[in-house]
C-alpha cells in the first residue's frame, strides 16, 4: 500500500516537473558543463580505486584504494572541467 501511493506522488511530481518552462541555451550549457564535470570526477575516481586496489595488503589496501579513488577524483575533475 505505502509502496504504491509513494510510486503514485512520485509519478505525479514527475508529471508536474515536465510542465515547467524550457530550459534556455545557457541553461542547457550550464547542465552539460555540470554532467562533464561530474563524469570526469567519478571517471578518475572510479579508475583511481582501481589502481589503488593493486598495491597493499589488508588495511593497508583500503587505504591506498580510498587514497588512489580521491587522486583520481580530483585529477578527473580538473581534467574534465
């Protein structure tokens, strides 16, 4: 019961939120810049956990993939943004 009157607001805020205005040119480039930025930092995180997954044993590995995925991250945001 819950289940569906959560999927029934959802569906309706979904509906409501299609009827606003459209977005203008420097909006659509803001969004854009927005979605590049934020793929290049999960990109380098994603591809710096990975790295920092291969050195270290035990705690020591969680560190360095917590290390490696935060390099990444800020590499990839400078990167892309």
């Amino acid at each position: 019961m819950k289940l569906s009157i959560f999927t029934l607001m959802l569906g309706t805020a979904g509906a409501l939120a299609a009827c606003g205005p459209a977005p203008t040119p420097q909006q659509q480039a803001a969004r854009q810049h927005e979605i590049a930025c934020l793929s290049g930092t999960l990109g380098g995180a994603l591809i710096g956990g990975v790295i920092g997954n291969q050195f270290g044993g035990g705690s020591g590995k969680a560190i360095l993939t917590g290390a490696g995925a935060a390099a990444g991250a800020v590499e990839g945001n400078r990167f892309a943004c």
